[in-house]
C-alpha cells in the first residue's frame, strides 16, 4: 500500500473520529436538555403540589395563614407560598415557587411558578340571613340561629356572615334556651354578634341585637326558583336529572347523602327525616300551591347549603 493509500486511510479515520465526537456532543447536550426538561416538570409539579395544600387550607377556613405553609417537598423537588395578594372583587393571588437543585445549569438550580387566582366565596346577595321568610317568623324552644360564617370544623370566621332572620313581616321570639347570633353590617363594616339568649336579646339596653334583624323590602320570592334567581322549573329539572326528584310523600332513602339538588313535592303536613348522615346542596320541599308544611322536621342529620320550604313547623 503506497503512502497516499496510507494518507487516505488515516484521514478517513480522522474524518470517522470527529463525526463520532460530534454525534457524542450532540448526544451528551440531548441528554442534558432532557434532565433540565424533567427537572422544570419537576419543579412545576411541586409547585402545584404547595397550590393544592393552600387551597384544602382556604377551603376549611378562608382566613388561613397559607403562606405559613412553610415547604413542601415533593420527591427531590422542593416548594412553597412565595406571594399571597389580596385583589380586588374578593379574589386573591396565590404565587407558589417549585425548586430542583440541578447540576445542569449554572444557577445550580431550577425554578418554576405557579400563579392561581382564588375567587372567596361570600354570602350571595339572594341569601339574606339563616332564615328568610315572606311573612312572620317566630321561634321558640330549644335551637340555634347563627348567620356567621364558620369554617369545615364549626369555628366562627370573625366578621364574615350574615344576619340572624330576615323577613318582609315580623319575628317574635321567646324562651331562653334559644341561641341567636350573627353579623350586621353598620357602616360596611363587619360585625359579629350573639350568641344571645331570648332575655339578653330583650334586656340588651343598646337593643344591639335587633342588628341581627334584616326587615325586607321590595317584591317577595313565591317560588324555590325564583328565591335562587334561576327560571322557573329549574331547580326541579335539576333534581330530576341528579335522580332526586321525589313525589306522593316519597323522600330519599334513608342513609343516602344528598348531593347537588333534591326536590320533594307534597301536599299539607309533610314528616322529613334526614337521618344522620351529612348532606349537600340545595334541598326544596314545595308544591305548586306553596303548602307545603314540614311538620316536623326529624333526625340529627347535617345539611350543609340552601333549604327552601313553603313552610316549617317544629
């Protein structure tokens, strides 16, 4: 083999040889890429991750401390609350910061953001207090009215709520084993109240506890539908597509939790028991007439959203 063979030869092998370390650059620098993808994924996931715990925290109480979180670690990532911001129209701005130690960028480490705009509930305009009636409302006995708000746990949110009763007639109450509280709004400001006994409520020199009394005005609701704002039948056909569409005296099986919006048309005096368990949503018990009368009302069931009835009597 002459030497321009031998020439050829090795400048083939020089040409093979830095093709393959490119091919191997290119490699390594897909390789790395990749790990920095995965670590960014890392990084927003863990981010999420702090976002889920600060809204469970929101929904068992709206006045929690989430930016006393702290961090959370999620695999080898790591994150946080970095910025809570109240805005306006009740909403907040939660900001929170995942972080992957990373020895793929100079930084030595990578960070992703995750920003959610949380919009507080509050009392809709439509919901007047804990009881709302057309015409007189009387109570007596032995029984609790609270139109503050309270948290998952039962413990009062301070300044947040509505009134006690709110009525287009009158309230008369009696016997001191009543509780009554709630928050009344002078000013715009918030302002909690109670809870009251019968004869505190009479005695209060102050009369601070009429505040609890909202006295309406204007056009009275002579339908379910039309005390939600929504169009006539509505909230029936609602219970029939969720399969709670009761008629004849029927009620819901008992042990079931109501969920969504259940519907139970009946004539004159009508029994419910709830049972025990815990229920949610909105629960209308009405007939086309509007006489309906839950006489009595039975059970140590908890129901957790809207009753409308066409009248009750305990």
């Amino acid at each position: 083999m002459g030497k321009y063979s031998l020439l050829m030869v090795a400048g083939f092998l020089l040409i093979f040889g830095i093709v393959r370390r490119n091919l191997n650059q290119t490699n390594a620098a897909l390789l790395d890429n990749y790990i920095v993808q995965f670590e960014q994924r890392e990084a927003k996931f863990a981010a999420w991750s702090v976002v889920n715990v600060a809204l469970a925290a929101l929904r068992e109480d709206w006045d929690a401390d989430i930016e006393a979180i702290g961090t959370v670690e999620v695999g080898s990532a790591e994150a946080s609350i970095d910025t809570v911001e109240v805005l306006a129209d009740d909403r907040i701005l939660i900001i929170a910061e995942g972080r992957v130690a990373s020895a793929q960028v100079l930084a030595g480490e990578i960070v992703d953001r995750v920003e959610v705009i949380v919009e507080l509930p509050e009392v809709p305009g439509i919901l007047n207090s804990a009881i709302t009636a057309n015409t007189t409302i009387g109570v007596s006995g032995g029984c609790e009215i609270d139109g503050r708000d309270h948290n998952w746990d039962g413990n009062v949110i301070s300044d947040e709520g509505t009134y006690a009763f709110a009525t287009h007639d009158s309230l008369w109450v009696s016997s001191a084993a009543m509780d009554i509280a709630g928050t009344s709004y002078p000013g715009g400001n918030g302002q909690d109240m109670g809870p009251y006994k019968s004869q505190q409520w009479r005695n209060d020199p102050n009369h601070d506890a009429w505040d609890l009394v909202n006295y309406l005005s204007g056009p009275q609701h002579l339908t379910p539908d039309a005390v939600l704002g929504m169009g006539e039948g509505d909230l029936r056909a609602m219970a029939i597509t969720n399969n709670r569409f009761y008629t004849n005296g029927n009620t819901p099986p008992q042990g079931d939790v109501l969920t969504g919006v259940t519907y139970i048309e009946a004539d004159g005096d009508f029994t419910l028991n709830l049972g025990t368990v815990e229920h949610f949503g909105v629960l209308v018990v009405h007939n086309p007439t509007g006489t309906t009368r839950v006489k009595p009302l039975t059970g140590s069931a908890v129901f957790r959203g809207i009753v409308i009835l066409d009248d009750l009597a305990n």
